[in-house]
C-alpha cells in the first residue's frame, strides 16, 4: 500500500470505528429493584418441549427456583403436568410464593387432569400457593367457549379459598366482560411488543391499559399477570426486539410498577426456544435470563446496544483492511477521491458483514437455522464480491485515467505491409446480406489481402451458390469454399478457412457474414502489428439497424456500454475480451496454438485467453470500422447471450487452473481479475434464480401455515434490496454521466439487461452441469415475431413473474402488512419479479415492427472517433451481466 492509500484507510477506519461508538453509547436507566414481585416461570430448558411432553426433571426446577430466590417475591406457573407439580414444594423451600396455573385447551380429558391437581395442589400447599390461574389465553386461542371456561372457573372457586381467575390480554376482557363475574380478580396480560408500541411508549401504554381496565372493572384486582418484552425477533410496526429495549422497557416499567403499587409478573424469568413453534421466532426470547440461566443485559449498569461493540468495531476494521489493501493494489492512476470511495465502501461492507452474521448468531441455533446460516454466509460472501468487484468498476469509471498502454502502433519497417487473410465463416446466410459485405470487403483501402468465405452445412444451393457466384466476380483474391457436412460450427469453419490460409499471409483477420467494413479498417489497424508481443487488434461490434425499431434500439443501448467503456477498461490491463467479429489475429500466433476451439461455443473469447496465457498482448481500438446487424426477436436475442453466458462457463472450466493457480499461465493478476469479475455477475443471475425459486417456496409455507412460517428476517432481506439498489444506482450514475445518456435512454438500457436475467442463469446453471451445448447461431434478418410469439418467446419468464406477483398477494392477505419483516420481504419479491416482468415487456416491445425509436432519438449513434475519445474518459462496463460477450 501507498502512503496515500494507508493514509485514507486510517482515515475512513477512524471515521468507522466512531460510528459503532455512536450507535452504542451507553443509556442510562432505571436500576432493577433488588427483589421484583413475581416472575412467569416455565422450567424448560433447550431440550425441553412440553408439546412432547418432553420436561425438565425435578433437579432441574430446583435448579431454577434456587436461582431465583432472593430475586423474586412470588413465581407464576402455566401447567402442573408432570414433573411441574412439584413446583409448589420445592418453591416453598425457598420462600417463593407461587401462583398456580392450569393449562386448558382442546383436549377436555387434559382440562379435568389440570383442573384437578391444580386443586389437589392448592389444597396441599395453601402456605405458598396464593392464587390460581385456570386457562392462559385459552379464549384468545379460540381452544375453549367462553361458557366451558366459565364453568372451569366456577368448579374450581368453589373448590378453593383462594383467589381464581383466568389470563386472557386486556382486550380479550374488555369484549368480554362477563366473565369478570366468575373470577376474583382480573388477570391480564399486557405486552406492547404484541400491539407494535414504541419502547419509549411501552410503559405508559401499559399504565394505559392498566387503568382502562381498573375502570371497567370497579372492585376486582387487577393483576398484571405477563408483561415484558422479547430480546430477539420479527420487528412488529413501531415495536424492535432487542436485548437493549428489552432492558430499557423493563427496568422503566419496574420503577413505575413499584411507584403505582401494581401487582405483577414479568415475562418471564428464562427464555423457552420451544415456545418457536407456537410464537414462531420471537416466542424464545422473553427471558430476563437466556436458555443458559444467564442474564441478558445489565440490571444496574448503563444500557449498551452491543455491549461487545469494540470486538465487532474491532473484526469489521480488520476485514475491512484487508478488502481495502486487495481493491487498492493497482490503484496507482486511481484519483484519491477514487480510492476513498473504494475504501468507504470496504468499511460499510464489512461492518454490514459482522453486524449480520452477529445478529444472526444472537438466535437460539436449531438445524434448520444453522443450514439457513451456512447459505446466509455463503450468498452473503457471494454477493459482497460482486458489490466488491462493482464498485471498483464504478471508482474507475469516475475518478480513473487511462495511459497504462500506449494505443498507437509501432513505426513500420521497410518492405511492403504484412498480408492480410479475411475469414468469412457463412451458415445459411441470407446471399443479399452476405454480397453486401463482399462488396464492402473488395473495396477495403490495404493492398495486401485476401478473403476466404467459408460456407458449412448450408443445405439449399440457392442460398450459398449466388455467394460462390459473387466471389468470382470479385476477382482471385476472393475465394469460396462450401462444405455439406463440416463439424465444429463456426470454429471449425474458421480452422478449415485458416488450414486454407495463402503461405504468405502474416495476420488473420474474422467479420461476421452481416458486417459492412470500413474502407481503413486494415490500414488503420494492421501497424499494431508491428510490435512483435502483439497478437490480437480487436475494433468495437457496432450495428447499423439500430434505428428499425425500439426493439433493435434498446438492443443497441444494451450493448453499448460494454464496447463504448468495458473494452476500454480492459485493455489498460491487456485483459480485452476477443469477439469473433472485426478481430485480428497473428498467424503465427494462431497456428502454434492450435487454432479455434470447436468444443467451446465461444471459441472466440475462449482463443484470447489462451493467448493471454501464452503472455502476449492485445489491442483494442475503441473506433468502429464496420457495422453488422442486430436479433430481429427476443427469441434470438436470448439465444445469442445464452451462448455467451454458457461459453463463459465452459471457458472457466476448462481454463481453471490458469485463472485460479498463477503459476499454472503467464496470466498478469489484472487479467485473472478481468475475467473473474467479468463473470461474476453472469454467475450471480443463475444463484439468484435459485434464491428466487427458494423465495417462492418460502412464500407458499408462509400463505399455507403463517403461524408456523414468518417472513424472513429484516436483515437477510435487506441483502438483496441494497445490492439492487446499489447496481441500479451505479448504472444510472454512470450512464449518464460517461455514456452521456438520458434517463429514458438509461432506462431503455436497463429493461433490455434485466429482460436476459433469466436466460444467463439457466445457461450458467446448464454450463456447470453439461459440456457439449450445440451452437446457437443468431439468424440475421428473421423478422418480427408475432403477438402470439411474443407470449412464447417469454413464457418463462412470465410464468416466473405471475408466480412472483400472486405470491406477493399471497403473503399480504395471508400474514398482512404490519410487521416491516413481511414489507421487506414483498419488496423482496417485487425486485425479484422486476427482470421477470423486463423479459416479458421486451418480448411484446419486439413484435411492433412500427413502435417508433424517437423515444431513444440521439442515444443510437454509432460508434465513431468521438466515441473513442468519450471511451477513453469512462472506465468500466456499466453491466457486465448483460454486456461481456464470454
């Protein structure tokens, strides 16, 4: 690292490490009273779960109630089923006055066995059991009538001398006051997390509801049998699970309580990770002390948000350096505006990192959860490489400068200028099309060439014999070649057009059977050669029927970034990506490594690499000198990225231990990073594909069982949004600003990405688990496709995006919209749904064949010197998900 770029880190750690001190400063509080009046008290521990009559042994109980003399005046209990009804005896031995509590429920055989010990038990240890509990929220969960419950209660009043009541929340009593006539006191639960209240409201709510009850019901007590809040979980409207408000709410509530006399229990003395499956995940954190008998937060003390916050601060500077130092190593034209974006960006991804994963290890791990952690960790990993790699290409976009490589060529020696072979490969061409780029060919200002036009498997004679016609009369430097049944698609019409080559000819050059070249198309480009590491001269793919349509019109928005910026950037670092069209090879260069690849679909990204390899160099003019035609539909559209996207994986594969080993190549660390981050974003759309396939399955258990499925957590959601909206606003920030484009040019580009999300992750998927995908030759002049061609050309994709929308309407009428979880977690599915929904638009955009192109008037001009010069300012593709062409 540079003294500069230390200093900046420095910098940007402190500004950092003052933010998590910010964020926990230390709030004063109330001090907890040294003995409380009464906590609620399940004995459960981790392995234990009442459902399955699973229950902590009598030592266990003992265990707790020893705890929690001294802290307490008094004990609530839920149940006296089994080893429970020994609560009442040991709670004695240790001063702990209990009220007893009878689980009612559905199960009326259960009722009498409860009801029954529960006054056997009050009967025997009348010195401690004060009071009786019959049923906890048994009308709230609609298990019992109002008229069974009451009946319960009057059995058991008449039975016992002590007060009876039931424990339903206050609303439950108000809507039915009746039953305040079979009770002796009026016993309520009052918990503001469940209604969404602020903690700084908690407490006077509770005061609230307290006294609305004390007027509605004149002469009874009321008793505050639970009240607390939860220490983890799903944020409820207004209302934040977190041991700081859990501490805050409690030790404001006891003062208050102390002040105002008030007969209470808090909930609850231990936290009960079974409780999960009945209150789903916030139902295990009500406890003043963890699973482990440990308290959750400082009972005098202040009160810290993250009371570890200096190890946390701590970690995330650590990473945070080291992510800086790797996005820092060759920043040396990287302005220090630049490399201060870069390393606020390292220190915000890493704090993000370790307040995640510390937020998510807070939770009581289950097998479920630890296999959802292990994919958290790894999507998570995932996506900060990709948000990595993207801001380093915005920062050379905006604050970089070129001059690494020199662009112009090398003087030329004496003799005539090298001779030049120009490779035509043909598959079934319209013959009109491809005489049009014969002519333009003949007409090239270079005295030294030759064309070859290579014709494979083409069947009808009618469509490549005009061709072979043509090149007679072109004249014998033209020459034609048709073969019926020639392997290796278009690779192997260029091995068989190379194995052709005149003896003479010193560089190889390729153009798509659709191009119109320029005229100085070789003069101007061929002096590169003259530099004897240089193998490969590449010009930009421009397009000349850019204006035909708004289809073809946001094809060449689509495209243009790449060829406009990306290749410029590349090319700082010898790192270009090799397009099979206005391409130059050295002949030497390509015969001594063997050729074309006919095993890879995208043989020609896949023979630069190899050049790279072998340490040589590539250059690339950013000027256009010809012009080729784009997909007439989205049907071929699709096909032509699935070809690259699925090349791309084939080229990693089989190049692994190139990229991935660096003594394996000659490979320079910037040319591993091109590729790498190149690809990173094609291999993000296919793990997206599987999220979003996950998502959907989520969100069907969360309509079909909500009590049992919640949406996922605030912070696992929040990943795929920021990540969205940090792409988003890169491209549109940098559209603007270095491709000079309008909002509505921006956003035409944008659809036309998104619209290929889903084709680049089925071919990345299809790449890592097939080998030999057949070519997918991109038919030129096909037409418009219909209405109805339209809706299959994008069936997938719009099925994807039904399945999306109904889901998000599922889960909204299934489960609301109160809780922020369940609003971020539709949002989720909204972006999800987006590039769903662009695929679909882009689709029905490319059957008018009349939909006019002013809409996008001023951003289709090809590209031209005053492209060169607006390339040489930019520095990196805006999307390389949607642009690279390996």
């Amino acid at each position: 690292m540079t003294r500069t770029n230390i200093l900046i880190c420095i910098a940007v750690a402190i500004v950092s490490t003052s933010c998590w001190a910010l964020l926990n400063r230390p709030e004063i509080e109330p001090a907890w009273p040294e003995r409380i009046q009464g906590f609620s008290f399940s004995p459960m521990r981790p392995w234990n779960d009442p459902a399955k009559q699973n229950l902590p042994s009598e030592s266990e109980i003992d265990a707790d109630l020893q705890m929690l003399a001294g802290k307490t005046n008094a004990i609530r209990v839920y149940s006296v089923a089994g080893s429970q009804q020994h609560v009442p005896f040991l709670a004695r031995q240790y001063g702990l006055n209990v009220t007893l509590g009878a689980w009612i429920g559905p199960d009326l055989e259960a009722n009498e066995e409860q009801i029954e010990t529960v006054i056997r038990l009050a009967q025997q240890y009348y010195q401690n059991v004060i009071r009786v509990i019959i049923g906890n929220e048994a009308l709230l969960r609609e298990e019992v009538t109002i008229d069974q419950l009451q009946a319960y209660l009057d059995r058991v009043r008449d039975a016992l001398d002590i007060p009876v009541s039931t424990a339903e929340p206050w609303h439950i009593w108000d809507t039915n006051r009746e039953l305040a006539d079979h009770v002796d006191f009026v016993a309520t639960h009052i918990l503001p997390y469940w209604e969404g209240i602020h903690v700084d409201r908690a407490v006077d709510y509770v005061i609230d509801r307290y006294e609305h009850l004390n007027r509605t019901f004149p002469g009874k007590d009321i008793v505050i049998a639970e009240v607390g809040w939860p220490s983890n979980g799903r944020i409820r409207q207004d209302a934040v699970a977190s041991v700081a408000n859990q501490a805050a709410f409690l030790r404001r509530f006891l003062r208050q309580a102390e002040e105002l006399g008030y007969v209470y229990y808090i909930m609850e003395a231990f936290d009960q990770p079974w409780k999960r499956t009945l209150e789903g995940a916030v139902g295990a954190y009500w406890g003043v002390f963890d699973a482990d008998r440990r308290a959750k937060f400082p009972f005098t003390s202040p009160i810290v948000n993250v009371p570890k916050w200096h190890l946390l601060a701590g970690i995330s500077v650590l990473l945070a350096l080291i992510v800086s130092g790797l996005l820092l190593i060759d920043s040396q034209r990287l302005s220090k505006r630049g490399r201060s974006f870069l390393a606020v960006i390292a220190f915000f991804a890493a704090s993000c990192t370790v307040w995640i994963v510390y937020s998510y290890t807070r939770q009581y791990m289950t097998i479920s959860s630890l296999i959802i952690g292990v994919l958290l960790i790894v999507g998570l990993s995932g996506v900060l490489l990709v948000l990595l790699a993207e801001a380093h290409e915005w920062a050379e976009a905006l604050w970089g400068s070129v001059g690494r490589r020199s662009d112009q060529p090398a003087a030329a020696g004496d003799g005539p200028p090298p001779k030049v072979s120009i490779h035509v490969p043909a598959y079934n061409e319209p013959p009109e099309m491809l005489i049009e780029t014969l002519n333009a060919l003949a007409n090239l200002d270079y005295p030294n060439y030759e064309v070859i036009v290579m014709d494979n498997n083409t069947r009808d004679p009618e469509v490549w014999q005009p061709v072979a016609a043509h090149c007679r009369t072109l004249g014998a430097r033209f020459r034609f070649f048709h073969e019926d049944r020639l392997p290796g698609f278009k690779a192997g019409a260029l091995n068989y057009a190379l194995a052709r080559t005149a003896p003479d000819v010193a560089v190889v050059a390729v153009i798509d059977s659709d191009y119109v070249v320029d005229r100085q198309w070789l003069r101007d480009l061929v002096p590169h050669f003259n530099r004897p590491r240089v193998a490969i001269v590449q010009a930009p793919q421009d397009y000349r029927d850019d204006r035909e349509n708004l289809f073809k019109s946001m094809c060449f928005a689509e495209y243009r970034g790449f060829f406009c910026i990306g290749m410029v950037t590349r090319n700082e670092r010898n790192a270009i990506i090799q397009h099979g069209t206005m391409t130059m090879v050295r002949r030497t260069v390509l015969e001594d490594i063997g050729g074309w690849a006919q095993w890879c679909i995208t043989e020609d990204a896949e023979l630069g690499l190899r050049i790279f390899e072998r340490g040589y160099e590539a250059v690339y003019v950013p000027q256009s000198y010809g012009k080729g035609l784009m997909p007439d539909n989205f049907v071929d559209f699709k096909k032509q990225r699935y070809r690259w996207a699925y090349g791309a994986i084939q080229i990693m594969r089989h190049h692994a231990r190139a990229l991935f080993q660096p003594h394996c190549s000659r490979l320079s660390h910037g040319q591993r990073y091109h590729f790498l981050a190149g690809w990173l974003p094609w291999l993000a759309d296919s793990v997206n594909l599987l999220f979003t396939l996950a998502a959907l399955c989520w969100s069907v258990l969360m309509i079909h069982a909500p009590a049992r499925f919640e949406p996922p957590l605030i912070l696992i959601s929040l990943i795929p949004i920021s990540f969205f909206i940090f792409k988003l606003a890169k491209m549109f920030y940098l559209y603007q600003r270095r491709v000079d484009a309008s909002l509505t040019k921006t956003l035409a580009s944008a659809v036309a990405g998104l619209s290929l999300t889903h084709t680049i992750a089925k071919a990345v998927l299809f790449g890592f688990v097939t080998r030999n995908l057949p070519f997918f030759r991109t038919p030129k002049k096909a037409g418009c496709s219909t209405f109805r061609y339209a809706l299959q050309a994008a069936r997938e994709e719009g099925l994807m995006a039904i399945a999306l929308l109904l889901a998000i309407h599922g889960v909204i009428v299934a489960q609301g919209t109160q809780s922020p979880d369940l609003k971020f977690w539709t949002v989720v599915l909204l972006i999800q749904a987006i590039p769903y929904l662009a695929a679909v638009a882009v689709s029905f955009i490319a059957t008018g064949r009349s939909i006019p192109t002013r809409l996008l008037e001023g951003f289709s001009e090809p590209l031209s010197s005053d492209s060169q010069v607006l390339a040489k300012q930019a520095y990196a593709p805006l999307h390389r998900e949607s642009t690279h062409k390996v």
